[in-house]
C-alpha cells in the first residue's frame, strides 16, 4: 500500500503544482476580499452610528455630571 503511494507522486508534477498554487491564490484572493468588505461596512457602520448619535443628542456634554449632587445653595 505504501509503495502505492510513492508510485504515485511523480504523477504529482508541474501541472498539478501549478493548480494547487491557483487554488492557493483564489482562496487568497477571497480571503482579502471579503477583509476589505467587512473592514468598509464597520467603518460605514461606526460613521452611521455616530451621526444618529449625534442627531438624537444635539449637547455635546451634559449640563452636570449625573453621579454629583446639585449644589446647595
């Protein structure tokens, strides 16, 4: 059985070298492109999230922190 499998790596050449290597490089290929493609939705995402934010809450600080009491007077 062994020796099966050695009579058989000649077989294995160039061409069959070469279509690994494509099939390497595609998976590479998708691999990078759907990073780029998640990396543009987040920072879409984020921008959108920011402007809501910033549209629901106009005051960019609050009047008094909430955690202190209000001073006596």
């Amino acid at each position: 059985m062994t020796s099966q499998l050695f009579d058989k790596i000649p077989a294995f050449d160039k061409s069959g070298m070469d279509s690994v290597m494509k099939n390497v490089s595609l998976v590479a290929r998708t691999n990078q492109t759907v990073g780029t493609e998640m990396a543009d939705y987040t920072k879409q995402s984020f921008e959108h999230g920011t402007a809501t934010m910033r549209r629901s809450w106009p005051r960019r600080r609050p009047l008094r922190a909430p955690w202190k009491s209000r001073p006596s007077s």
